[in-house]
C-alpha cells in the first residue's frame, strides 16, 4: 500500500517551509515514527516523521525546496516486510533467556521533546529494575530547556534495564530502559547488557539548513565561525543572526573564587546542581541584558474603577462565563489596545530589519516550582474578556504541572509580568528575548491621593514597562504606559475601543 508523506502543520502564520535534509533515501527501509527529514521555517525546525513502517519510495521535494503546508513530501511503500524500530535490536546467540511466558523485551524510549529540542536530562525514575510496571504507568521524568516531559510505559511488564540513570543527558533518540512484556514477565530482573559502544564523535555530516547558507554567502561569514543549535550541529538562520549580532568578544575576566568558607558553616551549606530550566532562565536573562538595550520607564494607575467594574460583574460573569473575572484581562485588553497605538513596543529587531507584528501573541509569565515561565496566549488581540480569563487559567494551571509543550511558550510578541501576586511594589522586568517590550504589574495599595484638592485615599499600582531601547525611543514607551492608564483608569474605553 503507498502511503503519502506530507507537510504537517508548521504553527500559526506559516505557511511555507524548505526541505533542510533528508536522512533517509528511495529504497530505504524506515519503522513507524522514524524521522525522515527535516524543514525549517522562519523560526524553528519541524521533523517529519514516518507514518508507518514500510519502505521509502519517491522523494517528491528534494532538499533546498520551498513546500506549502500539506504539500507532499515523499511515498512511502508499507507492508509486513517493514524494518523494524531501528531501537529494536536482534539478541546475540549467547544473550539472556527471553523472560518467561513468551514475554517479548521492549525497549522505552525517549518521546518526542519538541521542535528544536535535541536532548533531556533524566530528572527522576518512578520505577527500579525489578519492579512491576501497567502499561501507560509512569516511569520517568525528563526535563529539557523549557518542560518536563513523563514517559510512560509502552506495555505492561517487568522493568528489567535502566539505561538512562537519573541526571544523565540522553539525546532525542536514546534508550531509556528495557521492559520484559506480559503479564508472565519474570519479576528477577535480567542480566544487565554490556553498555553499547558510544557513538564516535565525528565532524557534522549533515548540511546546514539552506537560509542559513545564503545568508553567511551574503555576509562573507566562515561557517566554521558559527555554532549551530539544529540537528546534529546543523547551522540554522537563527544561527547566522545570533552570530551577525553578537558583540566582539573580550578577554573574560577570570571568575572569582569564592571567599573561604569556615569548616563549620561548610558543613551546613547544601549543593544542589542547578537544573536544565534554571539554567536556560539564567542564560537567557543575562543574554538578554547583553543583547538589547534595557530601560525601564514607569508610571502609575488608580485602579479604583477597575475594581469597582469587576466587583459589580465578577459573579454575573462567572456564572455566564463559568470562569472566575480577574485582573489579567483587563490588563491584557488595555495593552493590547496600546499596542496598537506603538506598534514599536509590539516588534522585533531580525538582523538589520524591524519587524512589525500586526497581532499580539501575549506572553503571561508565571512562576512554577521548576521556575519562572511564559506561556503564550496568541491572539489574544482578538478575544473577549472571557476568552482571555479562560486561556490564562487553563495555561497556569498547565505551566504548575509542568505540562506546557515548547509550541506553546514560543512566538510571543508581548509580555505581562505579575509580581504583584507576591507582594512586588515595584520592579524592572528583564525582557523575553526577541521581544522589545514586558509590562510589570505590581501590588495594589492604598496610598494618599489629591483628588480634586481633597487628600483621599486611592487603590494604586505602579506600573513599569522595560522595553529596547534601539527600536523603542522613550516618547513611545511614555505613550505606551499612559495608554494603559487611561484604559485601566476609564474601562469603558476598552468597549468602545478608544
């Protein structure tokens, strides 16, 4: 039977990709789920796995071309003589016995971490070797950049190997463990297997992605110069343009050593390695400081007729609704609104080009216990109080259990900081790079206000906006912020749009 591999869905707004690699060729036999090839669009890579398990017939979109969504990519030939999983792998003469009742050795491994994302520390195992597992039961826990990922288990048995311990990397492919399947799998685990030989370290054998090769041809680049973050070290345009933008380097200062510490203060001190995510926050936070030109500016709003409109409504609303009416829609409506009047706080710098969103993609930072996230709620220029309450809660509650996909804290144009909700009075957020411009709210406090010469006491919140500095001048952050104010201050602007 000829099955038809096609584009698969490359994310909201794109609609085009190239064909980067192929890694499999006509006649090839591939198993269910094994990658293909790669595209890359504007902003991500998107691997395009096999569909089922047969024989790779026709390529149809070579490498280097351009293809549409849906478009197709190849043929593929199934049927019974398939290859099997390239992770299955025939037992030499001399192996173990099989485990009792028949019951097959199934290798777990690591799932699908997302676009972009090669590797994963294995962060905590549920199950030892020996122990009886369900099928879909919980077996471990894996923590990339931005999400932890549970793996289950493939089929009910006996655990009989972990090859992947806790805190060690393991990349996009890697086996993570062996189960003896069915339900007479034997309880005694089996005898560990000689370690596979790793893999030879070896120069990249892959190409680099097409845009990416442009680009360095256009600048003069050496590509050698540029460190690539695709597949298998592959340079992608990103690349290129972090590359093009990275400042000269200087002579690192030597880091410091640490003071002395006295024997007895040492002994009660804890080191704890600092995890994949706390990691890439750090990371990103100080790049962001290197990279853009942070300022902050503030300003302050009288929350008073906010706070009345929810207090009349908030229980009409969550009962029309079913879903409770905070202050982060309001919050959202009045920068989106403000967004559109400095479009400058809205854009990215790619390059040496400014690129205007004509939409807002609103990030809503939330602090979980792995640290600090930022969900994406796209469009949200487009949807109505409800929408907006409803989409903030549903991803809170995703980001504290860690459930987020990479797909969903990624393309962000805007973002909303909180600190309020911990008791922050003021602060400068830090960027969320690319992006030029984060709203800092703050703790809601009564403070002596002039009101039309009387001394009376007000709700206030400070209000802060960090934006970059070379494409945002301080007269459209100004703009920006009294935007916010005049909304939050007056809500009705929000319904009639002003």
């Amino acid at each position: 039977m000829t099955i038809e591999v096609r584009v698969p869905t490359l994310g909201e707004s794109v609609t085009e990709a190239t064909v980067a690699t192929w890694f499999k060729k006509p006649g090839d036999a591939v198993a269910i789920d094994e990658m293909l090839c790669e595209l890359e669009t504007d902003k991500v890579t998107v691997e395009v796995p096999a569909p089922s398990a047969g024989v790779l017939g026709e390529i149809v979109a070579g490498e280097g071309e351009t293809v549409g969504v849906d478009a197709l990519l190849a043929t593929l030939q199934a049927g019974e003589g398939a290859a099997p999983a390239p992770a299955a792998k025939a037992a030499p003469a001399e192996a173990a016995p099989a485990p009792a009742a028949g019951g097959a050795s199934v290798d777990v491994m690591v799932p699908t971490l997302g676009e972009s994302v090669t590797e994963a520390t294995v962060s905590t195992w549920f199950k030892a070797v020996g122990d009886t597992v369900a099928q879909d039961e919980m077996l471990c826990e894996l923590e990339t950049d931005k999400v932890s990922v549970e793996v289950p288990a493939p089929v009910a048995g006996v655990l009989t190997e972990i090859a992947a311990p806790e805190g060690s990397t393991v990349d996009a492919t890697a086996k993570l463990a062996v189960i003896a399947a069915g339900e007479g799998a034997a309880a005694v685990p089996a005898p560990a297997a000689a370690p596979a030989a790793a893999a030879p370290a070896s120069a990249k054998d892959v190409a680099d992605a097409p845009s990416a090769r442009k680009l360095m041809a256009e600048k003069g680049m050496d590509p050698a110069a540029v460190q690539g973050s695709g597949r298998d070290g592959r340079v992608m345009k990103e690349d290129v343009i972090a590359a093009l933008n990275k400042p000269a380097a200087k002579p690192a200062a030597p880091a410091a050593p640490r003071a002395p510490v006295p024997a007895e203060d040492a002994a009660r001190e804890e080191r704890i390695k600092m995890t994949r995510l706390r990691a890439t926050i750090a990371r990103r936070l100080k790049d962001a400081q290197n990279n853009a030109a942070i300022l902050t500016t503030y300003n302050e709003v009288d929350m008073t007729e906010t706070m009345a409109l929810r207090s009349q409504y908030k229980d009409e609303f969550e009962k029309r609704h079913g879903v409770r009416l905070g202050f982060m829609s309001f919050f959202t409506k009045a920068c989106c609104a403000a967004l559109k009047e400095v479009p400058e706080v809205n854009a990215e710098i790619d390059g040496d080009e400014i690129v205007y969103k004509n939409f807002v993609h609103m990030g809503i930072a939330a602090g979980t216990p792995q640290g600090l996230v930022v969900p994406v709620i796209r469009d949200a220029d487009q949807m109505g109080f409800a929408e907006i309450e409803a989409a903030i809660a549903e991803k809170g509650r995703r980001a504290r259990d860690g459930k987020l996909s990479m797909a969903e804290m990624q393309g962000g144009t805007f973002t909303i900081s909180n600190g309020g909700v911990y008791g922050s009075l003021m602060s400068s957020p830090i960027l969320n790079p690319p992006q030029s411009g984060i709203l800092g709210m703050h703790k809601i406090q009564q403070r002596p206000m002039v009101i039309n010469g009387e001394i009376v006491a007000r709700p206030m919140m400070y209000l802060a906006l960090s934006y970059d500095h070379r494409i945002v001048d301080g007269k459209g952050a100004v703009t920006f912020l009294v935007k916010v104010k005049e909304a939050l201050e007056d809500p009705r602007r929000l319904l009639m749009d002003l």
